[in-house]
C-alpha cells in the first residue's frame, strides 16, 4: 500500500498527541478521558484497513495535529518536554523494529488483553495496569529509560503511573506506523512546511 503525507501527518500527530497527554498527566494529575482513550484505542487496532482507522477518525488525534502544527509553525512554542518524549520515542520504535520476539510478546499480551474487555473496559484500571506491565517488561528494559519530568505527587500514583505507561506504548505504536508510512527524520527535518500544510488541511476537515 503507498501511503501518503496524509498518513504519515497522522501517525506523527499520533506521537505527538501521546507525548503531550504523558505531560499532562505527569503534571496535573489528569488528561483529556477522550484523548486518552483515543490514544490507547491505537495499541488493538491490529487490523485496520487505513491509517485514519487506526485513531477511530482523524478527529482521534486532533489534539495531535493542533501540537505538531504549533511546534512545526512556531519554535518559541516548542514545549521541550514533549519534544523529548517524541525523540525519545522514534528512538525506541528504532530499537524495537529489530526484535522480533519481543514484538510477538507484546502482540500476544495486547490479544490477551483485548479478549478480556468484556470485564475490564478499556479505561479501566486494570487495563493500564497491564498496559503499564507489557511497557516494564518489553520496552523499559531495551534502554535508555525516558525520564518522565513531573509532579512527585502524581508520579508516584500507581495510576497515573500506569496510564502513562500506556500511553508510552501507544506513543510507540504511532512511532511504528510513522515509520511504516514512510516518516524519518530527514523528511521531520526538511518537510516542515508539508507537515504544516497537512496538519491545517485535516484541521480544518475535522
């Protein structure tokens, strides 16, 4: 399948959207439900037909879109914690690309997880729980660890600490399909004003 700077917009936007919502957590205690769950939704989406599929709807990732615009449009307005999170994460997906066993483990415990949503919703503790172990077991041990910047109060929040976790892995999964896609960094470095314009196009469809 040949993707498009449409695609490629999304998966990126994907990135950022997670990172952000990483952030807020980290600093706040809390995130937007909906953008959370959108986020989330991403990692059991194993078949879908196009890249707007994967986020429900472009609308899914909106609040992606919105940051990637800003950052890419306006450096003044670059968050540097959000940066970090998203470099951090296409550094990770690099490392991952190249292990094989541990991306069949990490498919197989998302099934096992998926096939128990008739009990635990997907917002449910219990699925960040286990969303926030399959990220220890597979992804923290392939190093460097990110260092998520934040209040101590709700950092140590099992939680909190779980969701961002999870979000951490769906950070991943969008770094992948970015990837899949046809995104790199030289395309990030010198296809800004692409990116832009894709980013306002789908804003303004929305």
């Amino acid at each position: 399948m040949q993707h498009t700077k449409h695609d490629q917009t999304l998966s990126l936007a994907g990135i950022y959207q997670a990172a952000s919502l990483v952030k807020q957590i980290a600093n706040e205690g809390k995130a937007n439900n909906a953008q959370v769950e959108a986020s989330i939704e991403t990692l059991f989406r194993f078949d879908a037909d196009n890249v707007d599929d994967v986020y429900g709807s472009v609308a899914g990732v909106s609040h992606g879109l919105k940051l990637l615009q800003l950052h890419l449009s306006d450096k003044s307005s670059q968050d540097i914690d959000i940066t970090k999170y998203v470099i951090s994460l296409v550094m990770l997906e690099r490392k991952l690309s190249g292990k094989k066993h541990v991306l069949e483990e990490i498919s197989k415990r998302l099934n096992k997880i998926e096939s128990q949503f008739d009990f635990f919703a997907l917002n449910h503790e219990n699925t960040y729980a286990k969303l926030g172990q399959i990220y220890k077991d597979n992804i923290s041990t392939l190093g460097p660890k990110i260092i998520v910047n934040g209040e101590q109060i709700y950092l140590s929040n099992d939680n909190n600490a779980n969701k961002i976790r999870a979000l951490l892995l769906a950070g991943i999964r969008s770094a992948v399909l970015w990837k899949q896609c046809g995104g790199s960094r030289w395309q990030f470095l010198f296809g800004r004003k692409a990116y832009i314009e894709q980013c306002e196009k789908i804003l303004r469809s929305i």
